[in-house]
C-alpha cells in the first residue's frame, strides 16, 4: 500500500492504541477526543482490514494483528521523531575533522589559540588547516571545505554570492627588517632609505594572483611610495617564509601586521612602516553547513579566538618604540578596538 493512500495522522493514533489498548486513554495521550479517536479507529480498521482492539470479557484486547504491529510502528514513529527532530550537539563527544582553508600566517597566528580551546571542551576534534587551491570556490559553495579565512577581495572574486560571510577584523601589513640589516640601528627609517635595500615578497602561485597580490600590498612600493619601485631579490607563495627572511637575512620583507607584533619578540623583528591601507579578513562558509550545529558550534568558537588574538594585541599596553610608519597605527588600532568592544 502506497503512504499518498494513507492519512499519516493515523499513525499517532494507532501507537497509543497499541500501547494503551484503550480509546480513552489513547485520546488522552494524543490529546484528541475519545469520539475523534473512535472514528480514527475506524478508518485503522478499514485501512489495515482487521479490528485491531476487541472486546474480550469487560477489557479490550489487541488482536494479533496489532500485536505484530507494535515493534513496527513504535520503530516507525521513533525514526520519523528523529528525522523531525533537531539533532543534538555535544562538544566534549564529538568525532569529527573541521576544515579551514586559510593562508600559512592565519594557520600560525589563529592555529595554536584555536587547537588549545578543541584539547580543553571537544578533544576528539580535529583541525585540518588547507592553503588555497585553484578549485577552492567551488570546493567551498559545495560545503567540502567547511571554512575560509581570507581577505574579502578574495571572497568576492569567488562571485558566489549565497557564501555566508563573517566579519573576523580588519589588517594591513607592514614593512619589517630583522636585527642584522644595515637599517636595523637606524632610530627612524624613511621610504626613500628603505627603497635602496631588496625585497623579498608574497609572490602566490594559483589563480588568484592578482587579487592576492592587491589584497595583501605585494609590491609594496610599486605606487611610488618611495620614490622609485624596489628591488625584488625573492619571492615566495607563502608567508611565514618571510618571517625567516627578514630575521636571518638582510631583506625587507612584507608580512601582515598582527602576526609581525605576536612574533616580533620571538624573531627580533622591526617594524619599518607600513605598506598599505588594511583590509577585511572575513570567515565563509557555505549555506549548506549553515544549520548543522556542530559547524554552527565550530564557526562560533574560531570567530571568537580570531576576535580574542586580535584584542589582546591590539590591547596591549606597550607598543614597540622602533615603529616607525606612514599611516597613523595609533587610527588603525582605535578603529579595531572599537569595534571589539
């Protein structure tokens, strides 16, 4: 018998009159009338040609017809309850692998907070950080990558507009040297001085160079800034190579600001000035992962340590005295801590 040849609103009503072997208390438990649960029984009847319930002595008894119904149906009742049912999400039992597609700083910068708080409420999550891949806009809209992490040049680029997008915090990157260059004694370094030393820069290698290339200030000279466009000595498709650079060698390198402050102890980095104005970095996700409340859970907790990094550097109550820069750290700064109150 096909279901469209039966009313399903019959089906609650049968399970109480298995269980209760009673119309008045089936009517009771489904909360009808015992005159509208006699007329469900009736139809049951006809429907499933047998009786059902039958009066033996003063009680009614289930046929053996029902009886053989009662696993089926209660079976049948619990799996359509779990199928309407919002699922449950438990973090400390959860089994499961989230993926970020993110740039290398990002991994570094967010990757340690991040796999710290997983250990402590859910440690059976696992984090896979991914760099992109020329695919990665149609992975993502597909929900086979679970997250993004990127600037939102880049987002838009994708042109996938039912992406959801987050606000994380907005950053510009800098100009940083390492103790052994030749302008590292210098109290104040010009654009004009440090145009005369080489470059190493972000260089990325997918089909998103330009945009990556604008989103991320690479060149950061090339608009005159300094007078005349620098000398690119190397290049690299990721960033925390730069970081070795700038701190062994004896180049000028651009890397992003909040991850030159958090390693700037750590490397003996200086800040020589900044290269240009900052950007969006935006979470994304895909509309098809919007509901699930482990990815709803997941999403919340990475949003909130990228918002706690962020605050407690830009938080900080002593600011390098060797930063020098062209555009007014002190605007950038008020700005995000404004918005993260």
């Amino acid at each position: 018998m096909s279901l469209r040849a039966v009313n399903l609103n019959l089906i609650p009503v049968l399970r109480a009159l298995l269980r209760y072997q009673s119309i008045s208390d089936a009517a009771e438990a489904v909360h009808l009338s015992q005159p509208t649960v006699s007329v469900a029984l009736a139809r049951l009847r006809e429907t499933l040609g047998d009786p059902l319930l039958v009066r033996v002595g003063r009680k009614m008894e289930l046929t053996q017809r029902a009886r053989d119904l009662i696993k089926p149906v209660e079976d049948a009742c619990d799996a359509l309850e779990a199928v309407l049912m919002a699922p449950e999400f438990n973090p400390s039992l959860a089994v499961r692998t989230f993926s970020i597609a993110t740039s290398d700083h990002m991994s570094a910068l967010l990757g340690p907070p991040l796999i710290a708080a997983l250990a402590r409420q859910s440690p059976r999550i696992t984090v896979h950080f991914m760099g992109y891949t020329a695919d990665m806009g149609v992975r993502h809209r597909l929900g086979e990558v679970d997250l993004t992490i990127m600037p939102r040049q880049v987002i838009e680029l994708f042109g996938y507009q039912e992406l959801r997008i987050k606000h994380l915090f907005r950053e510009d990157f800098v100009d940083v040297i390492g103790p052994s260059h030749k302008l590292a004694g210098k109290p104040r370094v010009t654009g004009l001085e440090a145009a005369l030393y080489p470059r190493a820069i972000f260089a990325p290698t997918v089909q998103l160079r330009e945009i990556f290339g604008q989103a991320y200030g690479i060149p950061g000279a090339t608009d005159g800034t300094f007078g005349s466009q620098p000398s690119i000595a190397a290049k690299f498709d990721q960033l925390m190579p730069l970081l070795m650079m700038a701190a062994l060698g004896d180049m000028i390198v651009t890397i992003p600001r909040y991850l030159a402050l958090r390693l700037q102890a750590f490397f003996g980095l200086r800040i020589i000035g900044e290269s240009v104005p900052p950007i969006d970095v935006c979470l994304t996700w895909s509309p098809i992962l919007e509901t699930d409340p482990a990815h709803r859970w997941f999403r919340t907790l990475l949003a909130e340590i990228a918002t706690s990094e962020v605050r407690s550097i830009c938080l900080q109550d002593e600011w390098p005295e060797s930063m020098s820069t062209q555009i007014d750290r002190r605007e950038i700064f008020a700005l995000e801590r404004e918005r993260l109150k």
